[in-house]
C-alpha cells in the first residue's frame, strides 16, 4: 500500500516514518517537504493514504487537496487544533494533532485499515480554502503550474458550468466550484453576487447603470460591464450605501 | 440590563404617574380651599389648571436639567432652593395669568391673596417631592452605569493579560518544538536531551522578563539564539541565519523580549512564502542617540499579497514601541527585489 508524507518539517516527517515501519505493507513512496512537491508526487505515485501537515510553504494542506482530482484518503498532522473540525468537513480519515504518541498514531492508521476496504467517496470539498488566515487568496491550476491569487486582485467571476471564471488583470482561470461557495467565501471582502452568473469585486465598482426595466448594468474600472439582476441590485445598494 | 434608554423610558412613565396622581391631589386641594372662598365652578377649574400645568412645567424642567447636570455636593441644598426657586416663579405666573383672566371680578382677586400662603406651599411640596425622586433616580442610574463601566474595563484588562500570556507561550512553536523532541528521542536522544534544554532556556526567558523590563542587545541576542536554535532543528537546513553587530552596540538598551517576535514574524514570512532555503539576517548598528535594527527575510514577490501596514506580528511591536515612546515612526518596513526588510530605531535614554 503506498503511502507519502507530506509536512515541511523534517523531524516531523521522521517520526512519521519511524511509527509506520511497524505496517510491512505499508510502503513510503515519497516525503515532501511543501504542498507543490505534494501535489506532484501525488499524481505521480497515485497514494492510497497521505500524512498531511496543514500549515506548510507556499499553499497550505487544504488548498493542496483542492487542486487534486481523486484525492486519496488524509490522515491531517498538524500542531493546531482550530483545524480540526475543518479537517472532518473535507471527511478525513483521523487527525493528529502533534505531538502524538505511537498508540493514537496506530489508531488512525487502523481506522483508515478499517475504512479503506469500503469504497470511499470522497465529498466534494466544499470549504476547503477557508482555513483561518487563507481565506484571503484563491489557488488555481494553471496548465501544469499553480496560480495563487490574492481576492484583492480579483475583478469579477462568472458561472461556467461546473466551473467558475475568475477573471483578474493577469487573464481568466477557471476553478472547480459553485458559485454559492464563492458568494459565501468571498462574502468578507466587499464581494457581491449581483446576478446568477456574476459576483463581482465592489471596490472597482465605477458606476451602476440602468439597463432595462429590472435590470441594471455595472461599469468597473476596468471596462467591463456586468449585468446586474433585481435582487442582485437590491444587495448591491445594502453594500455600497446608496 | 436596563439600556440608558429604557431606563429613561421607565422615569418617564413614573413621571407621569407621578404627574397625575399630583394633579389630582392638588385639584382636590384647591377645590377644597377655593370652596371656602365661594367661587364659581368655572373659577376653580380655570385657577386648577393653570397652577397645575405651571407645576407641570416645572417638574419637566426639573427633570430634563438633571439629566444633564446632576448635583454632586449639597444636593439637599440644592433640591431646596431650585423647589423654593421654582414654586416661587410658578406663583408669580400663575397669579399674573389668573390676575389678567378675573381682573374684573373684585372678588376672586381677593381669595387669591388670601390663599397665597396655601397655594405657594402645595406648589413647593409637589415640586420639592419631584426633585428629590429624580436626584435619586439619575444618581441610581449613574451608578449603574459607573458599575457597568468598571466591569467592562475589569473584562478588558483580562482578556488583555490572557492575550499576553497566550502569546507568551507561543503554542504553535511549543507544541511543534516538542513534535520534533518527540522524533529525535527515538533516534537521536541527545539531541533530543539537548533541544529540550534549549526549550527550557527559552521559555524561562519567556517567563522571567516582563515587557516592561529593558535589557542590553546582549541579552536579547542570547535568547534569540536560543529561539533560532530550535526553529534550526525544526526546519533543518532551510532555515539560515546571519546576527551581524559590533562590540559597541551589545551594551545598548532596547525593550525585553522585543525582538524575538520580530524574527518570528521574519522566520513565518520567509518560511511560509517561499519553498527554498532561506536567510533570515539581523544587523544591530548604531545611529546617533538611537540603536538601530534591521531584520530582513526573503520573500516571493509573485505570490506575496501587497502588504497592508505592517502585518499582524508587527503591529503588536508598533502598538508597544507606541506605548513606550509614544512614536508611531520607530518601526518601519520596506521591501526591495526579493527580500522584505524591517527597521525599528529604538531611542537610548540616558
């Protein structure tokens, strides 16, 4: 059964290795010491179980399962317990919260021994990005590289089926989502979901147009121009005062 | 809990209570009294009304004027003469309305200046009644209020203290510093030995220095060792670190425990936003009557977020640079190509 261990500490990753050499069917396939590394090695070796630390360089352990299509199944290792209820949200086989001992270590892996032998359906993971303190920026594939972007940069999104458009200076990247989860996510930061198929950044809001009998148009500095629905005015006006 | 509001609410209707109850009280009165001077119906009406709605007036006045201004020192003196005060003008008024009405009945003129002594005591009664309930009420009131400000600053200073203590434990570096003690036991124990010493160390500086101490460069460099020791067996060879200074600065004064939460902060950004090594330098110099201190972490100018102000882990240093100094320029940050540079001054008090 392969296994990688993923955490940016390497004493860490250690002790890890050290409490599973107990499974002789379990078998490292890689350490990575960052999400990128991660998600790569991931793909590569296609893992039945990782160990995931959450606080890491670059992309936290949450926005890394986001980029992954099938992820495997997650054991979270990490020294901060306001994770934890996240961690089950994503529906985690255990979560370890450093330091553990070999006895709690064995549990989890014995719940997953458990588990593993029913079919898992991994959830769509709908809060992940939200960890605290991440929820200022956006992580995408782009082709085969990673684009983190800051909200702030962001000028507009609109539906795409299954995806949602996120258009910003640098171009458009579509992400796997709904619309609703952004509307909520991006609620805090002067975001407003002003249509079905729009929710749009308030700060480059340059003016508000009347379009048709319901409906209104919104200018943003950047020249783009975004319909705007009754109800979507409605909130529009609640945000911007008017 | 009453709001202000309701609580005023509540002495409004009091009031009115009150109010009633006194009209009555001295309709019944002056009906009486006027009775014996054989007046007309109409008379006693007109004349119970007039005196009544004066006193009215009165109490409102009463009333609105110690909502602002609430007697603190002879406030018995006070009640007294505003009441002898004000029954006195409502008198006045009453008897020149009255006078102007019945000036052509000899009569009614007469009763009035016969009951005049009757008449200015009920007013002052009714009045002097009033005054008293309200000192009492806004004086309760403002107690309340006093005792609810106190018991809020109470809850602040705590949350505040338990903030501090919080911080000062430092639970995420703790418990991943005792993660890595708990992988070295097994393979290298003296290692392990080891960083549990330096864990100790660290952390009885932690707990000996209060941040209203002040300590030399010297110290301060020492127990930031400590700190950059662990934080070097936690994150291996990514984490380098450089302290640069010369003799003449080591014996400068600066805050305790100041710049170790600098270098945190510094460690966090460098660490968390790039995947490389990196190199956390810390350059002590001397300014004229200032030490100077440059922390300088390396950063990724693609992915960073625009940094507004100073980012959290600062923001507590400026809050306490403020506090000391009462300057908000001793803590300044820039950036240049690829590292994120912080520059605090700290003034040498002889």
């Amino acid at each position: 059964m392969k296994v990688i261990i993923i955490d940016d500490e390497p004493l860490a990753r250690s002790i890890v290795k050290e409490y599973l050499q107990l499974y002789k069917e379990i078998d490292i396939v890689a350490e990575c010491g960052d999400g990128f590394e991660g998600m790569k090695a991931i793909v590569q070796h296609e893992p039945a179980l990782i160990f995931l630390d959450v606080q890491m360089p670059k992309i936290n352990g949450f926005e890394m399962l986001e980029l992954i299509e099938n992820p495997p199944a997650v054991i979270f290792t990490t020294a901060f317990d306001e994770f934890a209820i996240k961690a089950f949200e994503l529906n985690a086989t255990d979560y370890l919260l450093k330091p553990f001992s070999k006895e709690r270590f064995n549990k989890a892996v014995q719940k997953y021994l458990n588990t593993s032998s029913i079919p898992a359906s991994q959830p769509v993971i709908e809060t992940a990005a939200q960890s605290p303190g991440q929820q200022n920026r956006i992580v995408v594939k782009d082709g085969s590289k990673i684009k983190i972007i800051p909200v702030n940069q962001i000028h507009y999104l609109e539906a795409a089926d299954d995806y949602v458009k996120i258009v910003t200076a640098e171009g458009q990247f579509l992400k796997k989502r709904t619309m609703s989860f952004f509307e909520q996510s991006l609620g805090v930061h002067q975001f407003v979901r002003i249509h079905r198929s729009y929710i749009v950044n308030t700060q480059l809001i340059t003016r508000i147009e009347v379009y048709e009998k319901d409906s209104h148009l919104v200018l943003l500095n950047t020249g783009a121009k975004l319909q705007v629905s009754k109800s979507g005015y409605s909130k529009l006006k609640d945000i911007l005062e008017i | 809990m009453n709001t202000p509001f309701t609580a005023r609410k509540n002495l409004v209707i009091a009031g009115i209570v009150y109010w009633a109850i006194i009209s009555i009280v001295y309709s019944i009165i002056l009906t009486g009294t006027l009775k014996n001077f054989s007046l007309t119906t109409a008379q006693v009406i007109i004349d119970t009304i007039i005196s009544n709605i004066l006193v009215t007036a009165s109490c409102v006045l009463i009333l609105n004027n110690m909502r602002y201004y609430l007697p603190r020192q002879e406030k018995y003196w006070y009640v007294l003469t505003v009441s002898l005060g004000l029954s006195g003008i409502c008198f006045l008024i009453a008897k020149g309305v009255l006078w102007i009405i019945f000036n052509d009945d000899p009569h009614y003129l007469q009763s009035f200046s016969q009951s005049t002594g009757i008449r200015y005591g009920i007013s002052f009664l009714l009045i002097g009644c009033f005054s008293m309930m309200s000192l009492l009420w806004y004086t309760q009131e403002e107690q309340k209020t006093m005792s609810e400000r106190k018991a809020d600053a109470e809850r602040l200073a705590k949350d505040a203290e338990l903030f501090k203590l919080r911080q000062q434990l430092q639970p995420h570096f703790l418990f991943n510093s005792l993660n890595s003690i708990s992988a070295l036991t097994g393979t290298q124990p003296e290692k392990a030995r080891h960083m549990i010493q330096q864990l100790s160390d660290f952390l009885r500086g932690t707990l000996k220095k209060d941040d209203q101490q002040w300590s030399t460069l010297e110290e301060e460099i020492q127990y930031l060792r400590l700190y950059l020791d662990i934080e070097k067996v936690r994150f291996g060879h990514r984490l380098q670190t450089e302290i640069i200074y010369t003799d003449e600065v080591l014996l400068l004064k600066l805050p305790s425990l100041l710049l170790q939460p600098v270098v945190e902060n510094a460690i966090k950004f460098g660490l968390y936003d790039t995947t490389g090594e990196i190199l956390i330098k810390l350059e002590a110099t001397k300014e004229n009557n200032y030490l100077k201190i440059m922390v300088q972490n390396p950063f990724d100018p693609e992915t960073s977020q625009p940094l507004k102000g100073t980012g959290f882990g600062l923001s507590s240093i400026q809050r306490r640079l403020f506090l000391l100094f009462a300057r908000q320029d001793l803590l300044k940050t820039h950036k240049n190509q690829a590292n994120f540079i912080t520059v605090i001054l700290i003034p040498q008090i002889k």
